[in-house]
C-alpha cells in the first residue's frame, strides 16, 4: 500500500508508476524526428506528441529549430502552429522549403507580464498542434511550468519550450530537456532527462550543409565583398555606370 507522500508525488505527475513506462511507450505517443540516432536515443522512439520539451541553448539559431522541423511539417498539415515571441521573425520563404505554410503560422507577440498566460492559454485551447515559446530567463517556476505542461497535455499540443542553457540546475516537469550547442558542421545534443528511460545520451546530428555559412563570422563568407565596390558594381546598367545625381541611395 503506498504511502500518503508517495501517492501526492504520482498525482502531482512527479513520479511515474512503472507499469506505465511500458505502456506508454509503446502506446503511439511520439512523432518521428528525422534522425534516426535521435529516434533511437529517446526512449519514445521519437519527440513527444503532446506536453512540454525543453530545448537549452544560449544562442538562438545554432541548429536547434532544424531538429524538430521534419515532425513539425508532419503535424502542420492539421492543425496550426504557434510561435510565441520568438526572438527573431520567422522567414517565411525558409519555413515553406520544410512544409510549413505560412497561412498555417500564428505569431504571437506578448508583453512578458503575460507571456505565461498567452503560453497556457494557446496550449489548452486545442487549436494548434505545436507551440513554440522562448524565455530569456529562468523566471518561470517550478509551479508555472507544470501549469505550461498539464496545458500542453490537455490541448493535444506539443510545447517547444526554449531556454537558457543556465537554466538546466532548475528543476522542471518537462518529460523531456535536451541541451543544444551548435557548431560550423553539427549540432551537438545532450539528452539530460526524458521520460520512462535513462538519460546522459550525447549525440552529434549534421547540419544542412546550405546553413554552414550562417555559422561563420561574415567577413569569412565567400560573398563578402567590400560594400562601396557591391554597390558600384550593382549601379552598372546596360554596361555603363549611373551617375550619383541619378541614384537616390547614393544620395543617402
């Protein structure tokens, strides 16, 4: 007969039986990555399908969206995707090389005193299959972020929860925190919790190799050029050169 305490942590989804482990691993709860050495590191076989997945960087735009991009165009195609203050605008022309329509992107800009609430909110409403959210900090706490998760669980709605990399001491409900650092050609992942197996995993994904360049300083791009000799070169015209006077950027 468990105790009193132990039965608070199961209802509080702190501990988990483990007749469910089974159970739920085995009961369809996951989507594909795209890679196969991540499919085979989690212990779902793939990303969960609903709740929060933390994702720790430090710097935005190290690879971390390219490794949930091939489960969102497969969950987009039914239901809409939420993108709450994502720290830069999202390139519409980039999300449709990976099968997400931009008619299906709902962009959210909320103030950070309700940045929270918008999260909750959007995730129990049951209207989007995913929801992308970025903190700065490690302001949410432990309360919070059960409240984000159990929102997540009852929306059908998987939570892309990104953070600091300074975050990872906290603790959290999330099933599943993945530490993410980029590199020129790869993308390293640590796999510091998920639910129902170890943990401790560190992988090392390719990166698409139309991005490395992103990944390096621009005076160390193959098209960098001095800008004064791209913009004389640019105001050539049917093979002679614009004047400044017939130029407005010149001017400028």
């Amino acid at each position: 007969m468990p105790s009193k305490t132990l039965e608070q942590l199961i209802n509080r989804q702190q501990l988990w039986p483990a007749k469910q482990r089974r159970r739920h691993a085995v009961g369809g709860q996951s989507n594909a990555t795209g890679f196969a050495p991540l499919d085979r590191a989690l212990h779902q076989g793939g990303w969960p399908s609903s709740g929060s997945s933390e994702f720790l960087c430090d710097t935005p735009g190290v690879g971390e969206l390219e490794l949930v991009m091939p489960t969102l165009s497969q969950l987009n195609r039914d239901r809409p995707i939420a993108w709450l203050n994502p720290p830069y605008l999202p390139f519409a022309p980039g999300l449709a090389q990976h099968g997400l329509a931009a008619q299906q992107q709902w962009l959210i800009h909320a103030h950070r005193q309700h940045q929270l609430w918008a999260a909750e909110e959007a995730l129990r409403s049951g209207v989007f299959c995913a929801l992308l959210s970025w903190s700065a900090n490690c302001s949410p706490n432990d309360k919070q972020l059960r409240r984000l998760h159990l929102a997540a669980r009852e929306g059908h709605c998987w939570h892309l929860h990104f953070r600091p990399s300074r975050c990872q001491p906290q603790t959290s409900p999330a099933p599943l925190r993945v530490q993410v650092e980029g590199g020129p050609r790869d993308i390293k992942l640590v796999i510091l919790k998920q639910y129902g197996g170890h943990a401790g995993q560190q992988l090392t994904l390719p990166r698409n190799k139309q991005l490395t360049e992103a990944q390096r300083p621009v005076n160390e791009w193959p098209t960098n050029t001095n800008p004064r000799r791209r913009l004389a070169v640019n105001l050539h015209v049917a093979g002679r050169p614009s004047t400044p006077s017939s130029h407005p950027v010149i001017r400028s």
